[in-house]
C-alpha cells in the first residue's frame, strides 16, 4: 500500500536555497522558499534573525537577489511564468516595490549586475537579438547590441569594466568573452579559444583595483579555471589533479577561490590560495552541492542532498545556516552506480530501487533535461514518488549531458536526440537483460529536453516503451523553433549547424512529429499554456497528429510557463504522470 501522505510531503515540506548576501552588508541576505506552497523571494536579516517575504505572485518568483548595500531586494516580474519581463526591486526592510530600471520593455532576462554606486548593467534578449544596458542616476544607455546571444557576465568591483559573454562568431554553445568600459562600451580586451572552446566569465576579483576576472575555459576538453586581466592581458592557467570537471568562485578578499570539483554525479569543494598554490579540502558529506559562497569570516555556505537526504543548508563552522519552517521532507532510497558500454563510449547512469521486492521491476526512465545538464546524487522528490510507488527508477547521463567532458557534451551536435535515444536505449537494454527492468513495463519519461526525447524515442524506438509521459516537451521542432525565444533559436542553430531552413533535413530527423506514425505507446503529455521555451503551438500539433492517428493519449495543460513554482500544482502533475502510468500498464 502506497503511504499518499508521505511521498506528497516531499514536495510539500518547506525548502530554502541558498542564501546570497550584500557585498557591503553581509549581515543582509535573501534566499528562495516554498514555505507559502509557492517559490518566492525572501530577505533575512542576519543580525536580529528577522525574515520577511518580500515577493507574493500567483506562479511565484525565482530570480532575485540582493544589491551590494543591502538597501534593495531585485526580483524579475513576468508574466504568468513566461518569463518575459522587467526587474523590479523592493526595500529590504519593506515597502512598495517600483521598475529598478525605468525605460526598458519587457524582455527575457540575460543578466544582471549591480555596483555599489548604484551602476546597473542589464542583459537582455528578443526578438532582435541581445543588448546590453547600463543605468545610473537616471541615465539608460545601450552598451551592446548584437542579433547573437550574449549575456551579463560581471562588473568590476570599481565598476569601471563590464564583461560580456556573446556568440557573434555563431555558436552560442561555445562563446567568447568580450571586456568593455563601463564608460561608454569600448572594446579593453577580447577572449576567445575558438571553434568548439567556450570561455565563460565567472565574476570578476572583489576588491578595488584587481581587474583580474575568473573564466570557465575548456582548452583540455574539460571545463576548468583561469584568472585574465583584461587590461594588462595576462592569464593564468590553474590546474589540479583531479579527473573531474571545475568551477569556482572569489573569496571575499580574493586571496582565494572556492573550487568546487564535480565528477561521476557527485561534488566536493576545496579553497585554493592564490599566493601559495595550496589546495584544501573543505569536508562535506558525500552527495551533490546545489551552490556554495564564502563568507567574509572566512566560513563557507552550501547547499547540500543527496538522492536519500533532503536537502539542507550548511556552513563549514559545523552550524546548519538557515532551517525552514515545518516539517522536514521524508527521506527516501540511495542511488547506486551503473556503467554501461554504448556506441560513444561508457554511460553513467543512476538507479533508484524500491525498498521492499526484488526485480525485476517496473521501471521509469527518467530523462533529464538541459540538454546541457545532468543527472545527480542529489534529493528529488519526483523520483521518490516513483520508488514509493513500486517502480525501479533509471537515470542516464547521455551523450549530450555535462560533467564528462567537452566531447560527450558536444557529441549530440548535428545528430540531435539520435544520439541521446541511443544510450539510453543501451542502458535500458543492460536494464532488462541484468534483471532489474521488466521488459513489459517500462516507462519512458522526462520534461524540457527530456520531454522531447521522450516523444523522439516512443516514435524512433516504438518496441522499448510500455508508456511516455512528456512535460513541456519539443514536440515539432520546426514550429518550436518558429516560437521560441531568439535566444533559444541561437541555441539550436549551433546545435544543429543552422536554422530549419538552412538545414531542414536534419531538424526533420530528430523532429517527434516525423514519426509519430510509429507511435504506440500511451502518451501523456503536459504542457504549459505560456511556456517560451517550448511553445504550446508545437505540442497542439503533435497532438492533433495523434489524434488524426486514434493513438491513446491525454494532455494535462496548467496556466504557467517552463513548469510550475506552485506545490500544489507540482503534485497535482506528479499524480496524474504516476496515474496515466499505473492505468495504462
């Protein structure tokens, strides 16, 4: 007997994020929270211990953050979750919220960066591509304009440089980082390692006069660090001795970094002293860190989980940071490692089994989305839901996905969702054939990304699937690409070596429409009606194909975007995948 209660807790049980904190005063922070049923932005005074809600909206918010005084609490205001909008800003000790920048339409975000002084560098991205603007004491000034995504990438602590990650060579997978003055947008310096290498910026240093900025580079085919200063144009290469991929941040005093190392689905964290070279492991529990920052005390904050242990906020002094209200989330099973051979090489994959049987199993696979991302040891409550429902739970880390290096991320270019499908079809067949899957009861699930390889795969693989269940999926990928945002637009154009007209072939190969002839699991398909990201129009045409076709499905729609900030709402989808799917094995 399933305890409903106890896998619908997981969701409902009150989380926080991470919280970020003033630059100048670090005694004011805010964070993210559902302890309303809903994700909204809070501010946290430190000092007293006071909390205060500061956003309230019917599809929540998450994007916020707090200016360097402390003064002022920034959150994005869109719409109904289509995340199209302007950035507000609140006082962080209450009052009316007003436009942060006046004279700026809505628009989709594309960062943010807020000075001391009050200098604002706003991203943006439409329809005519990216611009960049700056405001201070009333003015608004264009600083950047290009028709290829770019983004926000920092602004020097003296606010006298600005860093602006683009793609005007093409390729917004793999992008170049171009430094301009604050002043008035000239070109200081330029950085970028060519076809296939993107370099990412990653703040510059914190303290006044250091124009040094960190970058993400990938010069070994793996994601790594560098220091460059853009004025005097020198660049130091920092290396460890550890096999997985990099990334890191300031401490605030620049005498460090806060390295956090990622390798086989888990995170361990280190400080590296720039004078010195010295690297130290900073102890924490195996699992996966979901974000961490150093404190001007020298103490490091982080978001830790794992697939067992609901998440929960700590600090290197032994304290837990910040507790939300209520009771916590039930735990629920370990994941365990699985390797298996495919056609590009070895697949990580991650597998959840149910506490009481033996196999085999039904089985859900659940694909992540992204597809730049991976799957984790890390807490999910929708993967507990399934384990507590019986069903054994596998998830692929697929060619395509990062955390394995610059050619397995990059290896889907050009063969779109093909090459995906064809490792977890190897996983599932290692799946039924070492006895933990039942080859009668498999189900093929994910959302975003996942949720078009979810409808690519029950067309191309239409014998391996007992069930789909597809949210907010890329269903026709020429109508997606005719409604989606221009900056996704430029994503799949370097993903697919050009847009549906220059390269129509290709986007008809790994289109789910192509073959929903071929179709004959059960499909449920949820979708959101103001969704940028994967546009309703392309799934209505999916689904009408099916339709016309008699094929079994059902569509869930909800008023919201890219997914729901709601609980409620979360729970209400969660039961109707985990229904459709029990009704129709």
């Amino acid at each position: 007997m399933v305890d409903e209660e106890r896998w619908k807790a997981r969701f409902r049980a009150a989380r926080v994020s991470l919280p970020r904190w003033a630059r100048d005063a670090p005694e004011r922070s805010t964070y993210q929270s559902n302890a309303t049923g809903t994700w909204e932005i809070y501010a946290w005074d430190r000092e007293t211990g006071e909390r205060r809600q500061v956003t309230d909206r019917a599809n929540g918010t998450w994007m916020g953050s707090v200016d360097p005084s402390g003064a002022w609490v920034w959150w994005f205001d869109d719409t109904d979750g289509d995340e199209f909008g302007v950035w507000k800003r609140t006082p962080f000790g209450g009052g009316e919220a007003e436009v942060a920048v006046p004279g700026l339409d809505a628009s989709y975000p594309s960062g943010l960066a807020i000075g001391s002084s009050g200098t604002v560098l706003v991203g943006r991205s439409g329809e005519q591509g990216s611009t960049v603007h700056r405001y201070r004491a009333g003015e608004l000034v264009q600083l950047y304009a290009h028709a290829e995504d770019a983004h926000v990438g920092g602004l020097s602590r003296d606010e006298s440089l600005v860093a602006i990650g683009h793609s005007e060579h093409g390729d917004s997978r793999h992008m170049a980082i171009r430094v301009v003055r604050t002043e008035d947008g000239s070109t200081v310096a330029e950085l970028w390692d060519g076809p296939g290498k993107g370099v990412y910026a990653a703040g510059f240093a914190p303290v006044a006069g250091d124009p040094r900025l960190l970058v993400n580079h990938e010069r070994r085919g793996r994601e790594e660090i560098l220091l460059w200063d853009p004025v005097g144009g020198e660049q130091r290469e920092i290396t460890f001795d550890l096999p997985g991929e990099i990334d890191a941040d300031w401490f605030p005093d620049a005498s460090a970094l806060l390295v956090t190392h990622s390798y086989e689905a888990r995170d361990e964290l280190y400080r590296y002293d720039l004078e010195s070279g010295e690297l130290t492991r900073i102890e924490t529990p195996r699992g996966s860190i979901g974000g961490a920052t150093a404190r001007p005390d020298g103490t490091v904050e982080f978001a830790w989980s794992s697939a067992a242990e609901p998440p929960v906020i700590r600090s290197t002094s032994g304290a837990v940071v910040l507790t939300p209200e209520g009771p916590p989330a039930p735990p629920s099973v370990p994941v365990a490692d699985a390797w298996v051979d495919g056609p590009g090489g070895r697949i990580h994959a991650l597998v959840s089994r149910p506490e009481v049987g033996e196999g085999p199993f039904p089985t859900v696979f659940d694909v992540h989305g992204g597809p730049t991302a991976q799957d984790d040891d890390s807490f999910v409550a929708s993967v507990a839901a399934w384990v507590d429902h019986g069903f054994a739970v596998v998830r692929v880390n697929y060619r395509g996905s990062t955390g394995y290096g610059s050619a397995w991320r990059d290896a889907i270019e050009g063969r779109v969702g093909l090459t995906e499908l064809e490792d977890v079809k190897a996983v599932r067949d290692w799946a039924v054939a070492s006895g933990l899957a039942d080859p009668e009861r498999l189900v093929l699930t994910g959302g975003s990304w996942g949720g078009f390889l979810t409808l690519l795969g029950i067309g191309t693989q239409p014998d391996d699937w007992s069930v789909a269940v597809a949210a907010v999926p890329v269903a026709d990928y020429v109508a997606a690409f005719e409604d989606e945002m221009e900056a996704l637009q430029a994503f799949d154009r370097s993903l697919f070596g050009g847009s549906p007209e220059e390269v129509p072939d290709k986007y008809r190969e790994s289109s789910p429409i192509t073959y929903v002839e071929q179709v004959r699991a059960p499909v449920l398909v949820l979708a959101g009606e103001n969704d940028p990201r994967c546009p309703i129009r392309q799934i209505d045409n999916y689904l009408g194909r099916l339709a016309e076709l008699g094929r079994p499905h059902e569509v869930y729609r909800y008023d919201a975007g890219h997914g729901s900030l709601v609980v409620e709402e979360r729970i209400k989808q969660m039961e109707t995948e985990i229904g459709y799917t029990l009704k129709n094995l």
